[in-house]
C-alpha cells in the first residue's frame, strides 16, 4: 500500500506492506486523515516514533471477524490498552503502561491507505457528520477532556494560548459549553479568521491581567513560562501542548502563586461526535487544503505555515 513513513525523516512509499488485523482487531481503509501539531513534533524527533504517524482520520473497515462493522464509516480512539492491567479496568486505557498509540506509539498510522485497530475503538459515524467533520473527532475530544478534569465556572475568566488547530478547537468546544473565552496569539490573520468565527481574540503583546484559568496550546517550549506569567494566584494552568526537546521553565511562580497546573491530552470521541452531530461545534470551515498523499511535502509545508488552520491528507 501507499504511505508516509518516518524513520528519522520522512519518505513516500508505494510499497509498505499492508497491515494484518490480529483476531479482535478490524482493518480500516481511511477516507481523512489531518496533520496536527504533535506529527510535526514527531517528524522533529518527539517520542522517537518509527513508523507511519498520523492520529486523527475518518475511513471504511473493509475486514472485520465482527460483522456489524464491515462497511461502516468511523473514527477510533487512538489508544489501544493491553486490557489486562488496573488502568485498562477503570477504563484508562489512555494511561496504560503497556499502550500502543495509533501513528505516536508503537502502532502504525493514519498517513495510509490502511490502518488497524482494535474493534472496541472503532466508532461508527452517523450520516449527519461528514468526513470533513468527522475527521475532527480526535483533537476535538481533546478539547473536550478539559472539562472531564477541570471545574471551570462561566464566571471564570478564560485564556486560550495560541492561535493554531487545537486553540481553535478548545475555543470552539468552550464558546459551545456556554463560556467566553479569549484567544490571545500572534498572528494577524489567524486571529481575524477566528474573529470571524465569533471567537474572541487579543495579540498575545495586548494581554493584560491575569486569568482565572489558562490553556497553553502554544507547542511551543516559551509557551509555558508565558502561561505562568498570565495564571491569577491559586488559578489553574492546562498544559496541551507536545514538542521535541526541552525547556528552561522558573517553576517558582507556580509555587509562589499556588497555581494549579493540570497536563491534558486525549479525550473520549463519543463526546466529540455528539457536539459534531447536533451541530454545536462545526469545524469543517478550519478546513485550508486537502492534499492527495503523493504531495505530502506540500502538505507538511502548509500546515507548518502559518497562515494555515487544518490541512488534511487523502490517502485513498
């Protein structure tokens, strides 16, 4: 089959051997696929990933022991647990010790024509998302699991730093929650796209004060110790961003200010695809170019560039 690779750096292949779905796993052919933040990070050397990489996609299981799945459209949740250990019990699965993380960990990807998971993943669509929506589930579940963790009030003040895929996203799950949050980034012409939105935005240089409850979606390694400086004492940090490398970060703050800092991550989809379905969040106009998978370099020039919001990838 046709995919992406990454071994150190990233090559097209006409030729990598199709996957084989163990008993208990089912094999999809995918429609969708989007480019994020943390594969950028991974063609960087996060997590020192060989393989396929790719996370979020919508496609077609065409093999399947279980046939009520053959034919259905779906997204998946990316990790997949050894559901024998305490975690996978409470289901944790996201926090398995012995986990494989579609296209991040131990298990190839969506940047393919194929890929596997297991069936207890798989989540078939309702016809009323379409794969240019559904295709948003997994980052959008992300958004979501902040809510899972943390109590926010609507009274709260409420900063999202950054302006890229997963801001964008936070912003738009909390504006459809019934909160008012302001995005503060530093480029122009993101910030007028997600005015246009009817999110409100600041130039990261204009804010002021301090804010009850800050998102740091910067991915970038200055982003924490700027979120520090904007947390209100006894506020809560949540830390969404994934890069390559290390940082130099003054803890003190946190400690001085009695900050909450809360690490957020991966998310139910089920969550996501009810918010997609009854229509509260639509995330198809972040959509900027769909690129076939042969033009991948394009691909991945365009979603490092600013200018950008969600590029996505057809693999089929």
């Amino acid at each position: 089959m046709r995919a992406l690779t990454l071994n150190q750096s990233l090559e097209f292949r006409h030729d990598y051997p199709d996957p084989v779905a163990p008993a208990g796993e089912s094999l999809v052919k995918v429609t969708l696929a989007g480019i994020c933040g943390t594969d950028l990070e991974l063609a960087r050397g996060y997590m020192g990933f060989s393989g396929i990489p790719g996370h979020e996609f919508v496609g077609v299981v065409v093999e399947s022991a279980d046939p009520s799945l053959i034919g259905q459209r779906v997204v998946g949740e990316i990790n997949a647990g050894c559901r024998r250990c305490a975690q996978c019990a409470i289901g944790l699965e996201r926090h398995c010790a012995n986990r494989t993380v579609l296209g991040i960990l131990g298990r190839d990807g969506s940047f393919a024509e194929y890929l596997r998971l297991p069936d207890e993943n798989l989540i078939s669509l309702p016809e009323e998302i379409e794969d240019r929506a559904a295709v948003f589930a997994e980052p959008l579940a992300a958004a979501y699991e902040i809510f899972e963790q943390v109590e926010i009030r609507r009274d709260h003040s409420i900063l999202i730093l950054g302006d890229g895929r997963l801001a964008t996203l936070v912003a738009l799950a909390m504006k459809a929650e019934g909160y008012a949050p302001i995005i503060g980034g530093h480029h122009r012409e993101k910030l007028l796209r997600l005015n246009q939105l009817g999110l409100e935005t600041l130039a990261e240089t204009d804010l002021k004060g301090r804010f009850d409850v800050v998102v740091d979606c910067t991915g970038a390694s200055a982003g924490f110790g700027r979120a520090i400086e904007l947390t209100r004492p006894r506020g809560t940090l949540i830390l969404k961003s994934t890069m390559a490398g290390e940082a130099r970060i003054d803890l003190a703050p946190v400690v001085i200010n009695e900050i909450t800092v809360v690490g957020s991550r991966c998310g139910r989809l089920r969550t996501a695809i009810i918010a997609l379905a009854s229509r509260k969040i639509d995330p198809k106009p972040l959509v900027s170019t769909i690129y076939p998978l042969a033009e991948w370099r394009e691909a991945f020039a365009a979603a490092r560039s600013p200018s950008s919001v969600k590029i996505l990838l057809r693999p089929s």
